[in-house]
C-alpha cells in the first residue's frame, strides 16, 4: 500500500464492505458472507488511485459472474464523506476508486505545515524500547559484521523514536569472562615473545596483529620490568593497559560511524555488583539448576519444552530441536557468558523497559530460544525480549571477495570501511537488505558518485530541488502560499503519483517500526527520488501559469522535505550541491 494513506484504506474498506450490505438489501446479490478481500494500489494510476478484487473473490460465496457483482457494488456504494470522488468497474471484475483532488492538495498542505516533523507520530505511545546493537567483543577490532549491525540497529533505533517510542541505545561492552582471560594469556604470550621468540602461543588465543601491537605498545610504554613479575600481576597490567584502549578505538569508531549510544554497559559491572551470583541463586530457588562434573547447570531443556508445549508445539517438535542444558558456573568456579547474559537481560527490564532489541549475528540463533526462556524462568516476559538476526556481509570488489585490507594486509575491519568509504554510503548501502538476509556489499559502488550508488540517487534529489529554487529565485520567481484550488491545479499523473507516495511516508515509518525493518524507509526514499525524477522528466516546473508553477514548487519543496526528513533521521547528510 505504498501510494496511499492508511485513513483512505480504511474509509474505502468501510464504504465497500457497507456496499455489499447494502447489495444483498437490495437483492442485487445473494445473502452471504462478505469475501475477505484485498485492496491495493495499481501498477498503473490510470486504473485509479485504489482498486479491490471484491467482486473476483466474491463470485464463488455468491455464485455470481465477478462483473455483475462488481456493478452490484458500484450501484450501492456511498462515497460521501470518503476520500473518494467515484468508483468504476473494470477488466475481469476489478473496482476502480480514484482520490478526490482534495485528498492531495491536503497532502501538500499537512507537509508545509510539519515540516522537520512531517512522518512522525506517537504511534509508539512513548513506550520504553531498549535497542542493543554491535556489543562487539572488546578483544579485538570491530569488522564488517559490526559495520552492518551498526547502521540497522541505529536505524532501527531512530525510526522507533519517529514512531513515538522512547528509545534507548546500548552497546554491551564483554569485559569479564573467558575471552578476557584469553586476551589476557594472548597479549603475555607476545609480550614475552618480544624477549624470547621461543615462548609458547596460547593455542586458543587470539592471533589478530592487534594483540601483537598491543603488546609492543606496552613495552615500549612500560618498560621491560614486567616480563620478571609473576604471571598473574603480568596479565593484570597488560588487560588494564590494552582493554580500555580497544574500548576506546570501539568508541571513536562509532563516533565516526555516527553512532551516539545512550550508555555504554559494561559486563564486569554485573559481577563486581554480585548481579549474576543473584540471578543463579534465583534459578536455584525455582529449582532450575543442578550440579554435575563439578559445575552449576541450567535446565534449559525444561524451561523451553514448557514453554514450547504451552505454545502449542508437540513433543515431537521439540525433539526435533535437540535442546542441550546450558552451564552457569565452570567446574572452577567462574561463571559462565550466559550466566552473565541472563543477568544483563534482567537488568534491562529492571531498568523499566517494555520491550529490548537485540541485534545480533545469525551465529546466535541458537541463543535465541534459550535466553528468551530463561527471561521466563526468572519471572519475566520473554516476550517482550525481541532478536533480529544478521545475516553475514561479504565484501565485493571488481567482482570478487575481498577479505584483507590492501592498506594493511589483515583482515577488513570496521576502521578500514570508514577510511575508504564514504560514511554516507556505508549506513545507507548496510540499509538496504534486510537483516535477514546475506549481503554483498560493493565496495566499487559504494565510492561511485553517479546515479548508481543508492544514496548518491537520493542525495542528487534533494539537491537538484534546491537547485530548481535557486534558479528560479535568479529569475526573480519567489516561492509563496498557494491557496488549495491552485494546489488542485496539480492533475497530471505523474505528479498525483509523487503526492501520493508522500502521504505513504508516516505509515510507512510505523510499519518499519511494527516490523523491526529500517530497510523499508530506505525503499520508501529510493522510490520517492525515483517518482520526482520522473515527474521533473515529463513537466517543466517554470510553466506558462503561474499558478500551476507555484503549485509545481509546492510539490518539489515537499518531495525536498521528505528526503531530508528520512537523510537526516539515518544520520546521513543532504547536501543542496552536487
């Protein structure tokens, strides 16, 4: 329904479904239940601003030829008081409504009256949304995958705050647990091997050139009195030294990405305040935990098959699933990430959240259930805890994959993106599949300045609309009020097309919020740029009529509004010269 408003959707839905009440009455139709039908905007404008496939999917429940129940429904509906002007039957049975001139003068109005603000809405009632997003793993730089999930959950984010949620983004810093220890044996490792090549690396340990410049740093910083000190005071200095440096490049990477996080949570918060030793102890009060091996166990198996088998799923189903039980605490007394998860998720709802959004790679699919399960098992809503998935990203150029950086021969990283590419192109371009999907992401096209690269298409827009005003302004033609008769002046197809788009765009940023989907506002722009091309193409803005001129500025000044309005809410600019 991209070329319609939803209030005219719902008027026409009333109107016909009265018209088939009003049909059997009359006897024209046979008493029966109404069809559930569809309506649509049509490819072609010429075949009206709406049609409905009623009649087609009533000939079955009334026996009837579609035609004829297409005239019977023409013949008894009332459009007064709709946003209709009349109603024509057509083809195999198809009805026909086209939009009162009214309709998208009132559009044009509403759009100069808002203004920044036309779009927005309190849809959302100012319920508080929590939008987690790239949480990436401090011990190392941040990667394509983080570039993608970095554009989607900031755009998620803001068109939850366009729909009237009261939103709030954080970044889950893993600053405790395995992997610290991990990088804490990787980087003495290397800075043992700068004394010694023969040192011994950590076979699971981290092998990024990060760690090695890390460690290198810290020599040439610290000195060499630590290679004498005993492991444990070593690996203390080197984390305390490296981790808040990472953090810090993680930071200025999502600065530079135009990314602002409400808080930046740090999961050693959780067990310096004892927040994960009092979520175990809960699950072991509700009788959800167990000991085998020397560890602490969680029942996952329990929690989910419960609720799996209140959902409706059979155990069959479930069987299917292969659930596992999960460990809380490792056999040497530390807790576990999930452990630690459980109590983060907790503290976001204890923080007054109604809803939180994870975003999180498609790698984490089996996560999903579980931790939804354990929200339940603790006594909350694991409802209200909602994961989009992400879908790997591969990196193209000249056609091919590119996996190292030819800056610096290691792997592509974040960083490396934002060096080569336009930041505007990067958010845009990551914005443009949906998260559930794979991505190739053309590094050849995202640094193209032609009609090509999608946001080059969509900026080139706007500014060619403020290069229209400018122009006529040195012709000495000033943009003024139009009165709504002179706005009713704009008739041609292509101009009540681009109008008609623009009354889409606010239940557009609502269905993009319903649905978790930023991609579809960036649909929504693309198609807009392309409407207003189209009608620049076919009709001369400076006409012979100054009226219809006027009318014309009015409309490329809300076309200008509108791709603004979307640019500036995805954090990308929109320059008046290209």
């Amino acid at each position: 329904m991209s070329l319609t408003s939803i209030n005219a959707v719902k008027d026409l839905r009333n109107a016909i479904n009265t018209a088939f009440e009003k049909a059997m009455e009359k006897e024209l139709l046979p008493k029966a239940d109404i069809p559930q039908f569809i309506i649509e905007a049509p490819a072609n404008r010429q075949n009206g601003d709406l049609a409905t496939n009623a009649a087609m999917l009533g000939a079955r429940t009334f026996r009837m030829p579609p035609m004829k129940i297409a005239d019977a429904l023409k013949s008894s509906i009332d459009l007064e008081g709709t946003l209709f002007d009349r109603c024509e039957a057509a083809g195999a049975g198809f009805l026909n409504f086209f939009l009162k001139p009214e309709y998208f003068a009132k559009i044009i109005e509403e759009i100069e009256e808002s203004g920044d603000s036309y779009g927005r809405s309190n849809h959302g009632e100012g319920k508080k949304y929590m939008v987690e997003f790239v949480s990436a793993n401090p011990t190392g730089p941040m990667h394509m995958g983080n570039a993608r999930g970095g554009a989607l959950g900031d755009c998620l984010a803001s068109v939850l705050d366009a729909a009237g949620y009261d939103v709030y983004r954080e970044f889950y810093v893993n600053d405790a647990g395995n992997q610290i220890e991990k990088f804490a044996n990787s980087l003495e490792a290397r800075y043992l091997q700068i004394f010694d090549s023969s040192v011994p690396f950590p076979e699971d340990g981290y092998q990024g050139g990060d760690i090695k410049d890390l460690a290198e740093a810290f020599r040439a910083d610290m000195g060499d009195s630590y290679k004498d000190m005993s492991s444990d005071e070593r690996k203390k200095a080197l984390v305390d030294y490296a981790l808040p440096k990472n953090i810090a490049k993680m930071q200025a990477d999502m600065a530079k990405y135009r990314i602002t996080y409400d808080n930046w949570f740090f999961e050693s918060e959780l067990h310096s305040s004892g927040k994960v030793k009092e979520v175990i102890d809960l699950l072991t009060e509700k009788g959800l935990t167990y000991e085998k091996e020397g560890a602490v166990w969680y029942k996952n198996i329990q929690v989910v098959t419960d609720k799996l088998l209140k959902e409706g799923k059979t155990q069959e189903d479930i069987d299917k699933l292969e659930l596992k039980d999960d460990v809380l605490i490792r056999a040497n007394g530390n807790p576990t990430y999930f452990a630690a998860d459980i109590a983060y998720h907790k503290n976001k709802f204890d923080r007054g959240f109604d809803t939180c959004i994870n975003v999180w790679g498609a790698d984490h699919h089996g996560h999903v259930m579980r931790m939804k399960g354990a929200m339940d098992a603790i006594g909350y809503n694991g409802d209200k805890l909602d994961i989009l998935l992400m879908q790997l990203v591969k990196l193209m150029q000249g056609g091919e994959i590119v996996k190292m950086s030819k800056r610096t021969g290691k792997a592509i990283q974040l960083s490396d993106l934002l060096d080569e590419v336009p930041v505007d192109s990067t958010r845009f371009m990551f914005n443009t599949r949906e998260a559930n999907t794979q991505m190739d992401f053309d590094l050849d096209l995202a640094v193209t300045q032609d009609n090509q690269n999608p946001v080059y298409y969509v900026q080139y827009a706007h500014a060619r609309i403020c290069s229209i005003f400018r122009n006529l302004e040195a012709d000495g033609i000033n943009k003024r009020n139009c009165t709504q008769e002179e706005l009713m002046l704009l008739k041609e197809a292509e101009e009540l097309e681009l109008i008609g788009h623009l009354s889409a765009y606010r239940e557009e940023i609502i269905a993009s919020a319903e649905s978790y989907d930023p991609t579809r506002i960036t649909r929504y722009v693309t198609t807009l740029a392309t409407l207003f091309h189209k009608f620049y193409n076919a009709h001369r803005v400076k006409c012979g009529e100054e009226a219809l001129t006027q009318a014309r500025l009015a409309l490329c000044g809300c076309v200008r509004t509108v791709i603004k309005n979307v640019l500036t809410m995805f954090a990308i600019t929109c320059p008046e010269k290209m």
